[in-house]
C-alpha cells in the first residue's frame, strides 16, 4: 500500500518515496503547449505548490521521473529548460522595503547556484538580467513559476497601506515579464485571490487566467473517481476500523465532509490536505479549517452581518468573482476564492455565465459557521456548542417559548457596537445564527401575496417566522416598552394572516407554527406564536 504524502509538495519524493500521486500531467501536457502566460487561482492547501514543482521537473527535462505516468507516453520531448522557481510564502514582507529585499534575496541565491555574475540593486532590473543570463547560459527559453503571487498582499490585507504599497512593489516585479517575452517559454502564476488584471498584472494582458475554464477545473484537487483507485486501499483499511462500522459507506463519509468542491459545476474535486489527514488521522475533523485562520472573513461579516445573508444559493457573475479591492473588499467573491463557497452550478446565458454558489461540504459549514456565531456573539466555543443542542431539540419538540429563551441569550452576549437600528439587522443576525446553528433555512420566500421572513422546514413541522423591529428608548417605561411589543407583535401576526404566508403548508400532514418576532433593540425580544394543524 502506497504511503500518504501529508505535506509532502515536491514530485520527486513523492515518487521516489512510493507516496500516492494522482496523475495531473495531461493538464500540464495541455498547459505548457497552449499560452505563454498563465494565472490559476485557487484556495490554499488544494495542490498548487505540487503542481509547480511537477511543472518545473517536467521542463528539465527529468522524463524518468514520470514513468508510468500520462505524459511519459506522450509525444513531449522533455527538453531541458532553466527553470525560476519563486515562492512568494516565503519571502519576508512586513513593508515595501523589506520586500524588496527578500526578493533580491531570493533572485541573488538563484544566480548563486547557476554561477552567474550580476550586479544589481533594482529587484526587477535584477529578475531581467537573470532571465536574461539564464537563456544565454543555456540556449534555450527560460520557465518561470511563481507560488503564491499575492502572499505580501493578503498577510497585510487589515492595513490597506502596507498591502497597497505591497501590491506596488510586486506589480512592479511581475511586470518585467511582458518584456522579457523572446527569452521566455513558459510563465506559470498561482495564488488565492483574483486581483483584477489592471491591479496587478497590468502589463500582462495576455495572461490567460485558467482558473474557471472547464478543461481544468480538477487540475487541482483529488477527482472523486480516485478514491476507488489511488486511495482504495486507504479506505479498505478505514473500513475495518471499528470506529468507523456505523457508517455504511466511508466513501459517501468522504464526500460529504470534504468533497463539493467545484469550478465549473460538473467536476467535483476532494480538498486532498484535508482528504489526506482524514486518511492519516483516521478520525473526523475540520482539518482544511483548522490550517488558516479566515480572520478577516469573519471582520466583514462582524461589521456587515447581513452580507452573510445573502450568501445562499448566491448568483454571481465572473466579473464579481474576480473582484478584490483591497480598500473596499465584498465579503462575496472572498468566500469564493478562499474556497468557502463553490459552485453548485453554471447556468448558461446569451452573455456571460453565472455561477450558483454554495458552501461545498460539512467541514466548511460547520466550522465555518459556528466561527461566525462565536465571533457575533462573542460567547466560547462551548456555550455555542450547547446553544446548538439545546435549540435542536426545541425546535424539534415544538418548543419555541425555549427558542426564544436560547436567542436571548446569544442575542444578549452580541457587542452594542455591532448593532444597528433596522429590521433587516435583527432579521439577518436571527438568519445567521439559526443557520450557524445547523438548520436549513429560507429566507425571504415568495407566496402569492408577499414575501415571508423566515421558513423552516422539519418532518413532521414548518415555521413562518416574521420579525419586526421598532426602535425604543433605553429609558422607555415598563407600560410604554410592553404597548410598543403588543403593536409590534400583532402587525407582525396579522400580516402572517392576511398575506396568507402558511397556506402552502397546511394539507402537508405537518404542524405550522407561526411565530411573530418583536425587536426593540439588543436583547429586547419578544415573541407571539400560533399553531396550526
């Protein structure tokens, strides 16, 4: 049985080491004989180091390496090129000085170990005269790959100015390469976000980005036919493990915990850093989650909580989705390229696709969402944790009067200053947290003769949620705070009834509750509910 390579990102250990290694070489076959320039972005740990290193082993000329592999029968010929290999992760960059430095660094230790003589301070100066010198010591086309181009950006991403004047400096150094296209073969850039073309790349426009084309959507990741060939083996042996015998397939285990990810809504790719240490670990857990923080992820949501509302089943064009700003960044296209969100499904246009997202497996749901209800409310892990049990089984009992005493509570531990006075807040935090909480919800579902809030669906019941909020003084009277809830509560309730929002559910066989919310500011929550059978 083939060793696991967890960590593992250079090709000729894995296969010298007998690791398992699924075959990606007939994309790099297409790639290196289509475009000069090329982008691929996609979310960390998914595989873009191991590509690049495959790339680089494939341009000098090493073909053994790759016996029994796709492109060791092909017609390549496997001539020797000088590769640069640049991996930004490692070069130091706490400002535009330090930066420059480390890439100087980075390029004089290359001329080092090719015997070269260059003398030079500028960095990109510095990077043209090595491409420069390498094609002449050589004779041949020099490939340079770089990994994780964005990395002195996104490490500084909460201070625009040093991220800005980052983004200068490698705007700067990436745009020598246009003009170094006669001594060029092959140009390969990898990293996370998507920064538009004039942000960065603004002198390569030809740079083919391939991160949404369809004939590389799975040029990363595992494909899920794999299981049953690279990773059988693997799986066999987890299947005899007793702590997994409740399960009655190990691989629809997989594939719901870290599958579903997907570029082009057809094929679905295993994150293979979590798949692997699953592997590894042979237990269960938020593994992909747990290697990066999604910090500022979660400072957007904290400041605009309802654009966490919009998130579900989000239509979104490829435009958006190449959208980074670094001084004003929508927390939509973030959650995709960091591969929080994934695309559930392309639908065709006479123009342009759109992409239909989604949150692509249990891993990231559920980690991800209860990080959310944690940071909103700023209650531990723990009383999080419990608040879930405890409103499963309300919800489940029919008990909303305990529903309502567990949104009180999380309610309450919310920071005054992440409050704001309008209905769509109470009503986009209530949405956050119910699906932080595991449930799947609807929102602002559409009836005859309006909009409902809020549905949720059980067996054996549903829910019409409708809230209101009226904004009342923190000094208010007892009688004066208990009138603004009765008026509250009953527009709330006779919209319900007028509007007909439960009339598609009676004949169902389930119990409806309808449930009018009052608002009246942090923790000033009331709540009318009748039952229908």
């Amino acid at each position: 049985m083939k060793k696991l390579p967890l960590g593992i990102q250079n090709i000729a250990e894995i296969i010298s080491g007998d690791y398992v290694y699924v075959d990606k070489t007939r994309h790099i076959y297409n790639l290196i004989n289509g475009t000069k320039y090329n982008f691929l972005s996609r979310p960390r740990r998914f595989g873009k180091s191991l590509l690049l290193d495959t790339i680089g082993e494939v341009f000098n000329g090493n073909r053994e390496l790759f016996k029994g592999l796709w492109i060791y029968g092909s017609d390549y010929p496997f001539d020797k090129h000088p590769v640069i290999r640049l991996d930004m992760s490692n070069i130091s960059n706490a400002n535009p000085e330090i930066l420059k430095k480390s890439l100087a660094f980075s390029l004089k230790m290359c001329i080092e170990k090719e015997g070269l003589n260059i003398v030079e301070d500028n960095t990109s100066y510095l990077f043209k005269r090595l491409i420069k010198s390498l094609h002449d010591k050589y004779s041949n086309k020099v490939v340079v790959l770089i990994d994780e181009y964005d990395k002195p950006i996104l490490d500084h991403i909460d201070n625009a100015d040093v991220a800005d004047a980052n983004r200068q400096v490698v705007r700067g150094f990436y745009g020598i390469l246009k003009s170094m296209e006669p001594y060029l073969r092959f140009t390969f850039i990898t990293g996370v976000s998507k920064f538009t073309k004039t942000s960065i790349f603004s002198e390569l426009n030809n740079l083919n980005d391939i991160t949404m084309v369809e004939r590389y959507a799975d040029i990363c990741g595992i494909p899920i036919g794999s299981l049953n060939n690279e990773f059988d083996d693997h799986i066999k042996e987890l299947s005899c493990n007793k702590k997994f015998s409740k399960y009655n397939s190990i691989r629809d285990l997989i594939l719901a915990w870290y599958d579903g990810y997907t570029w082009d809504g057809e094929s679905r790719v295993i994150n293979p850093f979590a798949l692997i240490t699953f592997l590894e670990q042979k237990r269960l857990n938020f593994y992909w989650y747990a290697s990066g923080s999604p910090k500022l992820l979660i400072d957007i949501i904290k400041k605009k909580p309802e654009s966490y509302f919009s998130i579900k089943n989000l239509k979104i064009t490829e435009n958006q989705l190449d959208s980074f700003d670094i001084r004003n960044m929508e927390l939509e296209p973030l959650l995709f390229q960091t591969g929080y969100l994934t695309v559930k499904e392309v639908v065709e246009t006479m123009g342009p696709p759109i992409y239909v997202l989604e949150i692509p497996n249990y891993e990231v749901r559920d980690a991800f969402n209860m990080q959310i209800v944690i940071a909103l409310t700023e209650s531990g892990g723990v009383r999080a944790g419990q608040a879930q049990m405890a409103m499963s089984e309300a919800l489940a009992a029919g008990d909303l009067q305990k529903v309502l005493d567990i949104l009180r509570g999380l309610f309450a531990s919310i920071p005054y200053n992440l409050h704001v006075d309008l209905e769509a807040y109470y009503h986009s935090i209530f949405y956050a947290v119910m699906t932080i909480l595991g449930f799947d919800m609807d929102v602002e579902v559409s009836v005859s003769k309006g909009r409902i809030d809020a549905v949720l669906e059980l067996a054996d019941a549903a829910y019409v949620f409708e809230f209101k909020y009226c904004k009342c003084a923190p000094d208010a009277a007892p009688a004066d705070r208990q009138a603004l809830y009765e008026a509250t509560l009953g527009e709330a309730m006779a919209q319900i009834k007028a509007r007909g929002y439960a009339d598609k559910y009676k004949g169902s066989g389930k119990t409806i509750y309808q449930a009018a919310f009052a608002f009246l500011g942090r923790d000033a929550i009331e709540m009318r509910v009748e039952t229908l059978q």
